[in-house]
C-alpha cells in the first residue's frame, strides 16, 4: 500500500512538471519547447526554421515573457521575424553552422552584445532593427553584403568593425553609429543614408586615396587608423569634416562649412585656420565654432521663374527680385524653359536651376530669346503695401508674378481693383496689366454684395456697410454672418447710404449690439435680420425713407427696444418681426402700412402707447398683438375711428380718434416710390427726394 501512494504522488508530480512546459514544430526537423516557469525557450533538432510574420511565431502570444533563448548546434537557418519582439531577452547565441538570418529576426530584442559566427553569408533587413540595448556587434569575415536597416533604431550601436568580406552596404544600415572600422581597402557601394553625416570613417592607411575618390564616400570623413585617437565636433551655425589623413605622419586635414547666416568663427584650441592640417602627437579632439554673419550683401536676381531665400523661409515667383541678405545666406532659383529660348545666366552658368550661397554683392539675370514684352503695373492703393510691387517692362518669359497685399494699422484689405478678393496673389502675366490692391478703414472687413463692402472698427467696437447694391445671401441660416467672428463684442451696425437692403440672417444672434443706424437708402429689411440681438436698445431710420418692407422675425427677441418709429413708407411688417420685444413701450406706424403679419408685436407686455397714422386700417392677424393688453390705448385718425372698430381684430383694442390740422393732412398720405432713367425716387408732401433724402428739382 506504502510503494502504491508513493507511485502516485510521483506520477502526479511529472503530470504537473509536464503541464508547466508548451512545446511544437518549428520546422521539418526542428522542435520547441517553453518552460512556463523559467520563461526559457529551447529550439532543438537541426536543420531550417520556418517563416513567420510579425506576430505568426508559435510562440508570438508570450514574445515578450521569454527570458532566454537556446538555439541547438544543428541549426541552419532563423526564420524571418522568428523572435520578432521578444523585448526580454537579453542574451542570445547564435551555433556555428548557421547560414542565414531572416528579416526582422531579432527585431525589437533587449541583448546588448551579439557575436554572428563566420557560418553566415546571408542577413536580411531589420534583422537586428529597434534593439536598443545592442551597443556591441562583430560581424562574420564570410558577409558580402548588409542590408537595408539592419540595425535601424539601435541608438546604443556607436562603434563598428566590418569586415574585408564586405561589397555592399544598403540605406540606414548604422543609422547611429559614430565611429566605423573598415577593413576592406576597396570602398563598398553604398547610398548617401547609409551612415549619418558626422560618422567617422577609419579605413587602412594605404586606402585613404582610394575612399576620397570613391563616389559618395568621397563626402564623408575619411580617416586613417592613425596611432592617436580624433575627434571632430561641430557647434550651431555649421559642420565639420575630415577632408583627408596621412597615416605615416599622424596627420588629418579638416574643414568647417557654416550653415546659411553663419561664419567659421575658430576651432576650439583657437586655431583660425580652415581648412586645417593637424599632425597628432596624442589623442585630440577639436570643435568648430561658428557665429551669425553680420554682413549684408545686396542681391539682384532678375528673369526667373521661381526663387526660394532658404534662410528667410521665402519663395517669390519672377520675374525680378532684389534686397539685402545676410553672408552665407542659400538661394535656390530657376529659369523658365518653357517660353522662349534659355540660353544661359549673365554670370556664364548654363544651369536653369541654380544654387547659390551669397559671399557678395550679387547680380544674376537669365537670358532668353524669342520672347515678348509687356507693360505691367501691379501696385498697392492708399493705406496699405505689396510684399512684393512691379511697375515697368516684363517678359512673357516671366509670367508669373507673387506677392501680398498689407494693410496698414487700422485698415484692411478689401479687394484687387480687377474685383480678385484674395490677398495673396499669383498673376499670371500674358498682355498688359495695371492692378492695384483696395484698402479701408478697420481692422478686418469683406464683402457683402457686389459693391457692397463691410469694416471692423475695434475701438467704436463697430460694424460700418459701404457702397453701393444689394446684401447677397451669405448661407447661413442658424447663426448670423458676424455671430462667429474673431472679433468680440459688436455694439453698433452703421448701414450707410447706397446699401437698398439688410440680407438675411445678416446680424442675427448679435448678443452685445446696442444701436442699429439704417440709411435712407434700404428698400428691404429681410428675415431674422437682427434676431435675438438681445441688448438692442436702439434702431434709427434715417429719413425721408425708402424703406418698404421689414421681413419676418426680422425684430424677433430684440426685448432691450424701448421704442420703434417705423419710418414713413413701410407697407408690409412681417410674422414676429418684433415678436419677444418685451421692453418696447412705444410703437409709431406710419400712414403707409398696409399689412402687419400674425406675432409681428407679440409678447410686447409693457406696450404703453400705439400710433397708428394710416387713413385705412392696416390687415393684421388674430395674434398680431399677442400678449398685449387690449387697454392699450391706439391713436389713429379721428376719421378713421369707426373704421378701425369695424375692422377685423382692431375692434377689440382701445382705439382713440386723434384729430389732425388740415395743414397736415397730406402727413397722412403715404409717399410714393417711383424710377425714373434707373434712378429710385420718392414722391412725398408734393416734392421729389432720392435715396439720400435729397430734394430732387
């Protein structure tokens, strides 16, 4: 019974061992196993591992929990992205006898060293990429060519050795490394990324030459393996490079190259010299420094068709361009190829494009044959400036011309006399031409019609309407067009003589605007055109009036209004023009109303007073007067008084006859609109007015 239960516990022990342990295939002769425990990953067998995507491993799902991998002395080849991402791994050995890593092998691994034996002859890109912790790598003397980013990211990797073996190496390979041994005294192919800019090259000593003249290498500092150790560092404003070395003297040559702006200033043991050759007698290390220029040279570049100033961040397309620019500054520009015939620059260079650093006083200019010429005058009007301004001859070879309107402080800019409406404009020159920009007072401004205009004046905290015609519909039918501005605050509209009407929606949800002055001139006042203007206290109607309608809810919830005088010549009051006008004690109508429209006065509570001058009852609605007491009193004509008791819903209020002078009773006759040659007049008390107000003989 005794050996019994000891079996047993000894059977169920193994069970249990054995259930720690997940174990599978990892190719035709190759097996693997994962201790849950130990996190150690164990690849036996021998032979070639499969092929994976990034996460298609057998053993993706715990990546990042293996803590050891064992790889067995038969093994051939690593599968692409075979350990892709096993982040906890930090030492790895790869057996002799393997011949090829796959892509992305051992990418995003945590080992910081990894020794690849002579076996291999083949590694495929990224297979060491994003191992960050990687600082040391010995390559294999059997490797001919390495791979497009193959240890990409891995910013511990700063020294290098590759081998004699080695042809050809591809882009971002050592994107990071700062100092690479070279073996070979045969130069490899490689591409401009290939290593970073500032590495350090050191190669044989009887291979400088070879190197120096070697495409691409020949940009890079090359750098015998001297008996001392160099450095070369380069502060802001420019760089540095190895030029050359002598191995036999312990001799390097440099050369600082300052950026756009800038100057060599020194080196940092205070030597002047640059280039410079200096014969090691210990390890060094030396820094160029640089500062801003502060020399200016004068710049004329004419006949181009495009010109970038790299250091000002500025582009200009032709066709002439001239101003100051600091030493050392870079300017790329182009020729135009196709008008006319390129023949060259005045300077000798046949080059359409250019790249130029500026070290003088510099004057370029393309030639051409076969073009024609035009008389071109682009110019800014009163109260602004062109970030770029031409009066005179231009080619049809420069046909296209740059730049900016300004306006100066306190206006804006409001348009191009061609009608264009953007500020920024690229002309294309084709005839003759004479354009100029279109400035007014205040900060910001725009269209509204055709020749009507709008200007923000931020100190008056004003809106002024200029010109002339008719408001267009701006496309909003929620929100005003000013409601969402960039200006805050709007406490007065100035409608000016000439504008014939307010669009609609046009000052609506207005919640600061305080006064409203409206010309002679406006015809219509269109729906919502001032809705829910909340602190509204005052609308002034110039007059005599050509005004003839007030659309519906043009008023609409504008309950700050005291008093409304309706201007002489309105016929129509629309639905809920004033609906909500809650603080509105007094209503004057004039003798031309015709029809006021349901809700137009509804919710008015505190109306004290209503005057009605017309002769023949206006038509009004059931709720015209909505919510207003009927004991109001309403004045209206003494002759017309049992006419408006008879009249539909008139009859219910207080109506009060009013006597009226014979004097005045043409004030009762509403004035008449009439056009004659396209001119809008108004006809009243026996006299011609216009728009303005004035008397017309």
């Amino acid at each position: 019974m005794k050996r019994f239960t000891l079996l047993f516990v000894a059977l169920m022990s193994l069970s249990m061992l054995r259930a720690n342990v997940i174990t599978g295939t990892c190719g035709d002769n190759l097996a693997w196993s994962y201790d849950t425990d130990s996190r150690a990953l164990v690849i036996s067998g021998s032979g070639d591992m499969l092929d994976y995507g990034s996460y298609d491993s057998p053993w993706s799902t715990i990546s990042g929990s293996i803590l050891s991998i064992s790889l067995p002395e038969g093994l051939t080849s690593i599968g692409d992205r075979a350990f892709y991402d096993c982040e906890s791994v930090t030492s790895i050995t790869i057996p002799e006898g393997v011949t090829s890593i796959g892509e992305s092998a051992f990418s995003g691994c945590s080992f910081p060293s990894i020794v690849i034996p002579n076996s291999v002859v083949n590694i495929e890109q990224y297979a060491f990429g994003w191992c960050r912790e990687l600082s040391l790598v010995v390559l294999p003397s059997s490797l001919t060519y390495i791979p497009y980013g193959l240890f990409v990211d891995g910013y511990n990797l700063k020294q290098i050795t590759i081998p004699a073996s080695v042809t050809e190496i591809g882009s971002n390979a050592f994107p990071y490394c700062e100092d690479v041994f070279i073996e070979s005294s045969t130069p490899a192919a490689i591409t401009s990324s290939t290593f970073k800019s500032d590495v350090v090259l050191h190669v044989p000593c009887n291979s400088v030459s070879n190197y120096l003249a070697a495409p691409i290498w020949q940009f890079l500092n090359i750098m015998g393996i001297l008996d001392y150790d160099f450095t070369l560092h380069a502060e802001e404003g420019g760089t540095a490079r190895i030029t050359n070395s002598v191995c036999a003297a312990n001799t390097v040559v440099i050369e600082a190259t300052a950026d756009a702006g800038y100057r060599f200033k020194s080196w940092s043991d205070g030597n002047t010299d640059n280039p410079r050759a200096i014969v090691l007698t210990a390890d060094k290390s030396v820094t160029a420094q640089f500062e801003r220029s502060t020399t200016y040279f004068m710049v004329n570049i004419s006949g181009f068709g495009y010109m970038e100033i790299r250091d000002l961040d500025q582009s200009y397309y032709g066709p002439n361009w001239s101003g100051q620019v600091l030493e050392g500054t870079e300017i790329r520009f182009e020729a135009i190829t196709d008008c006319g015939i390129f023949v060259g620059w005045s300077d000798g260079s046949e080059y359409s494009y250019r790249n130029i650093q500026i070290t003088c006083d510099t004057t370029i200019t393309a030639n051409y044959t076969g073009i024609e010429t035009y008389q071109v005058s682009i110019t800014a009007g009163e109260h602004g400036q062109l970030s770029n301004e031409f009066v005179g001859t231009m080619s049809s070879c420069a046909n296209r011309f740059d730049t900016r309107a300004i306006a100066d402080e306190g206006y804006h800019f409001v348009e191009w006399s061609d009608g264009y409406e953007a500020s920024w404009r690229n002309f294309e020159i084709i005839s003759n031409l004479s354009v100029y920009a279109i400035f007014a007072k205040g900060e910001e401004g725009g269209k509204l019609g055709e020749t009507l205009y709008w200007a923000y004046e931020a100190d008056k905290k004003q809106i002024t309407v200029s010109g002339n015609g008719a408001m267009t519909e701006h496309g909003y039918s929620y929100v005003g067009y000013f409601e969402e501005s960039s200006f805050s605050g709007i406490e007065k509209i100035v409608v000016e003589e000439g504008a014939t009407n307010i669009s609609r929606s046009m000052f609506k949800s207005l919640r600061q605007l305080q006064s409203a002055e409206l010309a002679a001139s406006l015809v219509r006042i269109e729906e919502s055109a001032f809705e829910d203007c909340r602190s509204l206290t005052s609308i002034t109607f110039s007059t005599p009036s050509a005004l003839d309608y007030i659309g519906d809810w043009a008023f609409y919830n504008c309950h700050e209004l005291a008093s409304v005088i309706i201007p002489e010549g309105v016929t129509t009051i629309g639905k809920a023009a004033f609906y909500g006008c809650s603080y509105l004690q007094e209503l004057s109508l004039p003798a031309s109303v015709r029809s006021i429209s349901d809700n137009a006065f509804a919710l008015c509570s505190r109306l004290q007073k209503i005057s009605v001058d017309a002769v023949v009852p206006p038509t009004i609605a059931e709720k015209t007067f909505f919510e207003v007491d009927l004991k109001t009193p309403v004045y209206v004509p003494e002759t017309s008084t049992d006419a408006y008791l008879a009249a539909p819903y008139w009859g219910r209020m207080n109506i009060i006859g009013v006597h009226t002078d014979v004097a005045n009773t043409s004030a009762s006759v509403a004035p008449t609109k009439q056009i004659i040659n396209g001119q809008l007049l108004i006809l009243r008390e026996g006299k011609m007015y216009d728009v303005q107000g004035l008397e017309v003989k």
